[in-house]
C-alpha cells in the first residue's frame, strides 16, 4: 500500500482543527469512504460504562454504512465487563471480545487490539464514555493525506491532579523523546492499521501513546490533530493517576528511550 503524505507545520497547533461547537450528526448519515474500519476499545472494570459504549459504536457505524469490527480488549477485569461484552458479542458478531487473564497494563490491551485489528484502518477509543464515537467521522477526512490523525481534549473533564499530570508528564517526553503533541495520551486515534503490523509497539504501559507517536516521528510519518470533546466519566474509577501506573510509565519512558538511542546508533 502507498500514501501520499502531507509536511505538517512544525508547530502542531497550525494543524490542529479546534472546534468547539455541539457536536451534531451530519445529514447523510452514510460515510462515503472506501475504507473499512477496526475499533479498538481497552476496558479494565468497566462494567457500567461498557455496554453503553459498545452499543453507541454499533449504532453510529451501521449508520455509516461502513464495513467494521469493534474489538473489545477485557485486561483483566473484576467485575461483569467480559460477560457484558459476551453477550452482545453473542447478537453481534462485528463485536469481538480478547481476555485478558490477569491485568497486564493499558499498553498491553492496545497492543492486543492492534494485532488482532483486521481492516485498513484502526481507531482506538477509551470505554469509559469520555469521547462521542460521532467525532470520528471528520477525522476520515485527513486519513488519505497523512498516516494518523489525533485528538486532543477540549475542555478536559479531569480533575486538577491529573491535569497536572498530564502537564509534568508532556514536557517530559518532549524532553526525554522530543515528541511534541498538544495532548499526547488522548485516546482518540485513527491510523492505517499496515503502520501497527509491520512496527509492533513495545511497552506495555501508559508510556504506549508517547511510543505511538515517537515511532511516527521517527519514521517519518505524519499527523494531524483535531480537538475532540471530552465529557465528564459517566460512572467506574480511573487508573491512570494511581502511584504504580505512573511509575511504571517513568520507567519504561527512560528504559525504551535508551534502548531505542542505541539502536539508532547501531543503524548508522
């Protein structure tokens, strides 16, 4: 397969669409693409969100008319949201469900979606009913010019420790990577599902995001960003400002970082 890639502005806010507006269905409720389309969902305790969030996927897509696949990665849950998935999987065959034993890290259930993902493109989206999957269709729009187009938040719907967060861990993966994104974990992607395949992600964390976009920065490959809406979690509790998820991301950051540093040296 070839693309036809675009140069991005090197600042990231020149390409970056920033709409604020109510989100609203576009007359033709048909997309007219010719592409078809994996979506990736990680779920972790997700058990009053999940089915909701299935449900809403599997409704916008039949509406679009596009051929698909929502593949949901249980990463080990405790509570009801493999068996609520089952049992849509059971009406629905486009819904595929991959167990996870034991929890294994939010980058582990994404690489398990990647891999599994069998259409030309995947999207990957959180299951916790933060995005609308309707924001999607604008971004089919970019997906011919450049290899990914990428959210980032409006209005984040955080609290103020993971904002920050969020803040201290941005500019140091620009330091660390030189990666720089206005929002670099949001979890609103749509890439050419060739570019998973052929360059498998190595960590297994929440370092996974920051690795997706340092790998497309290293191979030459670009991106566009558009602001999606970002609404307050509907129910469930987040993991990712938890002690362990954040030191685990600070050490894969510099473990991967030194690693890949004496790989491209060896390349030369």
């Amino acid at each position: 397969m070839s693309y036809h890639f675009e140069q991005i502005n090197k600042q990231a806010s020149a390409s970056a669409v920033t709409t604020a507006e109510p989100i609203a269905e576009h007359p033709d409720t048909r997309l007219n693409t010719t592409y078809s389309l994996s979506v990736v969902l990680p779920a972790y305790n997700e058990e009053h969100v999940i089915a909701m969030t299935v449900r809403d996927v599997l409704t916008r897509l039949d509406r679009w008319g596009i051929d698909y696949e929502i593949i949901v990665i249980n990463d080990g849950s405790k509570d009801r949201t493999a068996a609520l998935v089952a049992e849509i999987s059971a009406v629905h065959p486009q819904v595929r469900l991959i167990n996870h034993a034991t929890n294994q890290g939010y980058g582990a259930a994404l690489v398990s979606g990647f891999a599994a993902a069998s259409k030309s493109l995947t999207f990957f989206m959180d299951s916790d009913g933060q995005f609308a999957i309707e924001e999607l269709r604008s971004f089919f729009a970019f997906i011919d010019t450049y290899d990914a187009v990428i959210g980032y938040r409006l209005n984040r719907q955080d609290t103020w420790i993971r904002k920050l967060n969020a803040w201290g861990w941005k500019f140091l993966v620009h330091l660390v990577l030189g990666v720089s994104v206005r929002d670099i974990d949001c979890a609103f992607k749509l890439l050419h599902t060739q570019l998973l395949h052929e360059s498998p992600l190595e960590t297994r964390g929440a370092m996974i995001n920051a690795e997706l976009l340092y790998k497309l920065k290293q191979t030459h490959h670009f991106y566009k960003e558009i602001g999606v809406h970002h609404f307050p979690r509907r129910a469930g509790r987040a993991t990712g400002a938890k002690v362990s998820v954040i030191l685990r991301a600070f050490g894969e950051l510099f473990s991967y970082a030194t690693k890949w540093k004496r790989d491209g040296m060896k390349q030369r």
